[in-house]
C-alpha cells in the first residue's frame, strides 16, 4: 500500500482516448498540442498538504499536467503531484 507523504497527492488521471475519422494520415512522431491543465481524482494525500481538509479521496482537482509525476513500483503505477502544482478543486 502506498502512502504520500511531504505534500505529495497521489491522484488518477483519466485516461483519454483519442480518435480521428477524417482519414488524414500523420507522421508517426506528430504530437498534437495538449491543454497544459486537466482534471485527476484524489486517491490519497500526505498529512501535510496545506489544503487536506477541502480534499477527499474521490475529489476532482485540476492540476497543472506537466508537472505529474509518474512512480513505477512492482509492474504498478503511481501517479502523484505536489500540492502546489493543484490550481483548483471541483465540487
């Protein structure tokens, strides 16, 4: 079992499937630009985070996706973001 801790919130990000229709073929190392922030569920958060108690496990929060950090443990993964890369909580 995995526990955050200094500021740490480990989140799930959605995954989000991609498709086209129109039949245009692009270069296989095209990447198209991506929105800078995106929404992730809270699993867990460390005794620290300054805003723990506004949070829960299942809260939607905006975070700022580049700076996501991915942990590989035991053939899982981790996802997890310090506190001040989350911009906004939905309620």
């Amino acid at each position: 079992m995995f526990r955050p801790v200094n500021r740490y919130i480990q989140i799930e990000v959605p995954e989000v499937i991609k498709q086209t229709f129109s039949g245009i073929v692009l270069p296989d190392d095209f990447k198209p630009t991506e929105e800078r922030y995106g929404i992730a569920n809270v699993v867990s958060c460390a005794a620290d985070v300054r805003f723990k108690d506004q949070i829960a496990h299942g809260a939607s929060v905006i975070v700022d996706k580049s700076m996501i950090e991915e942990i590989t443990i035991n053939n899982g993964k981790i996802n997890v973001i310090l506190d001040n890369y989350v911009v906004g909580i939905i309620k």
